[in-house]
C-alpha cells in the first residue's frame, strides 16, 4: 500500500531530541516508507518560511505540495496578495495552513476576509490544529462558508464528543491521523464518520511514523477503507481539485 502524508513538516536546523528534523532526513525517510507523496511544511518561525517550502516542493518532482502559512490580509507584510494566493494555488497546488493561537490569527470571517473567498472557490484545504482552534470559530467559517475545506489536524481523543459532532453537522470538514491513538482508534472514528472523512498523516518530524503507517495497514477496516484513508483522500482532496 502506498500513503501520502497530509501532515509532514520539517525545521531548518536541527533541533534536539529529533530522529529526523530537516528536510531532506524527513523525506528519505517518508520515501523509504512507501509515502509517496507528501504536503510539506516550514515549522520555523522565520519571515522565509513559505519560500523555503516552496524551494523545496519545486525540487521534489511532485511528491510534495507546498503547504503555506497563511496570515491575514491586515498582516501587510507577512501575507499573500489575492493575486499572489491564486497564483500559489493554480501553479504550485498549494496548501495553506493557519496558527489561530502562535500568530495571534483567529478563524474571524473579519480577519481572514476575501481569503475564505478564494479558499472556497478553488477547493483549496486549509490545515489547522485542533489545538490552535476554537470549534465555535470554526463553525461560525462553516456556516458562512459551508464549501470550504478544512482539515483539522492533531487531534486529541478527549475532545471528540465536540469534533466529531463537528464534522457530522458541517460538510468539508476532515482529520488526519496522526492522534488516533485510543484502542481501535480508527476503527471507531471511521464507523462513525466514514473513511472519506479521513487522511493519512505522519506528523513529522514531531512524531515518528511508523505507528500510523502499521496501525492502517493491520486495522481491522476494509481495504477499500484503509486505501482512501492511505491515499485516495489525499488525491481527491490536493491533487485533484477543479483550479
């Protein structure tokens, strides 16, 4: 089985206690493990960030999708113009991502503005931590903004009383699975919500991603389950979008 990560990211420079931490160890060991195709992510904190991931992408062949970071239009110097964000989307099938909470960025219609415009017309996903969001911004985009595709990624088996009722009420919204860890974790989130509603996600370099990959291959789903979790939400949500 073949995977493609919606949640690889990578550092500059090496950080402590990491097994893999750059770019170049995260993908050799993302390829020696059958993922064959990956949207990156600059964790670093620098003005240089979306540059990086784009330079990197651009050198992949296609196995990566730039993912970046998205500040609002009132972050004049930090964000991407109308023009700049649909160029982005339509030559580099660019992801975007936003820090709710490290950047000082809530999910507001007010902040984000045209943006979610854009986002939702071009069937572009938009990544965000369960841990940086606020469920009731969420569905206050959702029901604005009920196309829009949103990705919640890392997120935590306590709180999925709130998130899954979340993702049955509104449309378009997914998880990764980097965080299913409770006993038949997957298992019972996909009877719940339906494998199309999940992506394969590794969360490196934070987590190694081994345990994602063996909890897929020998959980107790169909295999047609497990292949569009492993893949095929992956190609229907990023590489096959109508832009």
């Amino acid at each position: 089985m073949i995977f493609k990560d919606i949640n690889c990211g990578f550092y500059v420079h090496r950080r402590p206690l990491q097994y893999a931490c750059l770019h170049d160890e995260v993908a050799a060991l993302a390829e020696r493990d059958q993922i064959v195709a990956r949207a990156i992510y600059n964790y670093d904190k620098g003005a240089d960030a979306n540059e990086r991931t784009r330079r990197y992408a651009a050198q992949s062949g296609g196995a990566e999708y730039p993912v970046y970071r998205l500040m609002p239009p009132c972050y004049a110097e930090e964000t991407f113009t109308r023009e700049a964000m649909i160029r982005a989307i339509r030559d580099e099938r660019a992801l975007f991502r936003i820090h709710p909470k490290t950047y000082a960025a809530p999910l507001h219609i007010w902040m984000y503005d045209w943006m979610l415009d854009v986002l939702t017309e071009s069937r572009t996903p938009l990544l965000v931590s369960l841990q940086e969001l606020d469920l009731r911004d969420a569905a206050a985009v959702k029901e604005a903004y009920p196309q829009l595709r949103l990705i919640i990624t890392n997120t935590d088996q306590w709180l999925n009383r709130q998130y899954v009722r979340f993702a049955q009420y509104y449309p378009e919204v997914y998880f990764d699975t980097c965080n299913t860890i409770e006993y038949y974790g997957i298992e019972n989130m996909t009877k719940i919500l339906g494998a199309e509603k999940f992506l394969f996600g590794s969360y490196m370099p934070e987590k190694e991603p081994y345990d994602k990959l063996f909890q897929l291959l020998y959980c107790e789903l169909s295999q047609e389950e497990k292949e569009l979790i492993a893949h095929g939400n992956f190609e229907r949500l990023v590489e096959e979008r109508g832009v």
